[in-house]
C-alpha cells in the first residue's frame, strides 16, 4: 500500500494528499496480492475438482472404516498419495489473504489513535488529535499520517466508519497544540451515504461468489447435510456478516473488501472457463485415442480377436449342412503358385474329399 501510495503520488492531478490516490493504493495493494496468489488459486481448484473425481472411493472408505478412525485416516491418506492430492493447497489462497486482511486492517485502523481507538505497536493509545497527527504509523510517516487523515474521498476520511465515535472526527482536521476543538469538515451521514452502498456490494459479491462455488459442486455433495449447512452459510450468513459488521470498518476496508469479492468473481469465471475447455479437450484427445485403436473396416483383427472369430467359423461350418456333391476343386493356373490355406481348412477339404470318394464307390456297386 505505501509503494502504490508512492507511485499514484506522481500521477498528473492526483498528488499525495489526494483521497483518489489513496484508494488506488488500496485497491492495487488487493490487485497484487490477488495476481501473486493467481497459481495457488488455480492449484485449489483443481484440488477441488480432483478431489471430486475419487469421491465415490472416499466414501467407500468411509463405509468400510466408519467405526475405525484411525484406520481410515491410513487409509485415506494412502489414497489422496496414490492421486497426488494435496488439501493443503486447497487453503493456501485463503490462509495467505488472512494475515493481509488483519495486518491492514490494524494499520487503517492505527492512523487515528485517539481516546476510544485501536492501540498501535508504536505509540501509545488514548492520544490526542495533535499527537496522533504527528506519530508515525509503521512504514509510514508523520507527514504520511496526516496526508491520510486530510484525504477525503466523496468528502469522507478513509479511516473513518459508521460506528467512530465523534470525538476522534478531531483527527481528520488539521489541528495544532493550542486549538481545543476544531469543526469537522464532513458529518455522521456522509460517512454512512459512502458506507452503505459499499457493504451492499461486498455482500451482494459475497453471495454471488458463493453461488458460483455452489454452483459447480456434484450433485452427490449436495445430499451431504454437512455440506448443505455449509452451503447455507457461505449463501446467506456471511453474507450478512459483511453487512453488518460494515458498520464497523473504515471506508478503505470496505474498498478493499469491495475490490477483493469483484475479482474473485471475475477470476473464477475465467479460471473455471479455462479448465473446463481443457477437461473438453482431454475428452476429446480420449475418444481419437479409443478411435485409433479400433480396427478399421477391412483390417485383420488383433490375435485375441484372429482367434475367436476362427472358433467361430469353425463352429458354424459344422452347423452347415453339407451338399450332397461337391464340386472337384479348381486346378491351378500352370506356373503360379498355389494359395496357402489354413491347417483346418486343409483338414476340413480332405474329410469332404473323402465323404465324395465314399459316396462314388456306393454308386458303383
């Protein structure tokens, strides 16, 4: 966020003091920790989708090992190693957001540290409004300090939230040690025009993104009741919770909060689109594998097949009923050679020659 802050400080018509420039600063810091994760976040899903495929063995497990636990922790251990399944890159999108999350939080929450605020590792709590102007805050500055507590975005600070208590609005104006009490420049309702439509969209994207995770699960899951609860949560109660506790987070969180649900929307279409035309081509690179393998029309078959299509036709020739004269076999061409025949053929030829031989000598006599 400092880096950002930095670099949109020299963007024409902005400048450091800008509330633009500071809300750039936090949705770029969301834009790239969201591209970082890019790799694990694809990982996850196809941890997911992997995790999908053997589905039905984790539940045979289950039947057969329900009453051993231990044994089925083994045994399903010895089958996510045999799919090279790995859960924990399933949480690693989510765990490496988290520390962010707080770490933010706590920092946009540390430039005012007035009576009622939130303590700062450096510093002490309960200052007064000059005091917390001139105190640093981690990596950024005094003057750094008082650039954030003056900007305004809509007219509103950006570390300022519904719930903040009047008496530290003293912070976001530019007092000095002899001034008691200066007039706020902005009020109560402004902070909640700016505040309330940004809690609705974190929580509309919240749900949405939750419908699209739903949405692409198999229809074995959902009978699970543990998954169904689950499901309901993710739809409706987190949802509410960024609504209500909205109430209580800077602006710049709820931006950041904003921001973080848009793209994950956004990213799960395209990821998911992705993975899906490549699940369509490997089926596709499947069914001409199987195709290529198949005999062709004319083709000799392959020894199996060679073998039991001539136990077939031997079957079916003793069927046949034989006539009652047979025709004398054709004599060769002179000078060409004679046409191999098939060992049973050959024995098969010489039993009807000599069913011919014994039919002419009962005429004769």
């Amino acid at each position: 966020m400092w880096v950002w802050h930095k670099v949109f400080s020299f963007v024409p018509g902005l400048g450091p003091d800008s509330g633009i420039t500071w809300a750039l600063s936090v949705i770029f810091l969301v834009l790239t920790l969201r591209a970082i994760l890019y790799k694990p976040f694809v990982r996850q899903i196809r941890t997911t989708r992997q995790m999908q495929e053997f589905q039905p063995q984790m539940q045979a497990l289950r039947k057969k090992y329900g009453k051993d636990r231990q044994k089925l922790a083994l045994e399903m251990q010895k089958l996510q190693k045999e799919h090279g399944f790995n859960p924990l890159l399933g949480c690693l999108p989510a765990l490496l957001q988290v520390p962010v999350f707080i770490g933010l939080f706590h920092v946009l929450r540390s430039f005012n540290r007035m009576s009622g605020g939130t303590t700062s590792m450096f510093g002490s709590p309960n200052m007064n409004a000059y005091e917390t102007r001139h105190t640093a805050n981690y990596f950024f500055s005094a003057t750094d300090v008082q650039s954030f507590l003056d900007a305004r975005l809509f007219g509103v600070p950006l570390s300022s939230y519904v719930q903040e208590p009047v008496a530290q609005f003293q912070a976001f104006m530019p007092v000095k040690p002899d001034l008691a009490y200066i007039e706020p420049n902005f009020q109560k309702w402004q902070i909640i025009a700016l505040s309330v439509p940004l809690m609705i969209i974190a929580a509309l994207a919240t749900h949405f993104n939750s419908r699209a995770s739903i949405a692409r699960q198999p229809v074995a899951s959902l009978d699970n009741p543990q998954t169904a609860i689950m499901n309901r949560l993710m739809l409706w109660v987190f949802p509410i919770g960024v609504l209500v506790g909205g109430f209580f987070l800077p602006v710049a969180i709820l931006i950041y909060w904003v921001t973080q649900n848009i793209w994950t929307y956004c990213q799960q279409h395209i990821v998911f689109g992705k993975l899906d035309k490549e699940d369509e081509e490997k089926k596709r690179l499947a069914q001409e594998k199987r195709a290529e393998n198949a005999p062709k029309p004319g083709a000799k078959p392959k020894k199996g097949a060679a073998a039991s299509a001539t136990k077939a036709v031997e079957t079916d020739a003793e069927d046949v009923e034989e006539p009652a004269e047979e025709a004398a076999p054709s004599k060769p061409t002179p000078g060409a050679k004679p046409k191999p025949q098939h060992p049973s053929a050959n024995a098969r030829q010489q039993q009807r020659n000599q069913q011919q031989r014994n039919r002419n000598r009962k005429r004769k006599r």
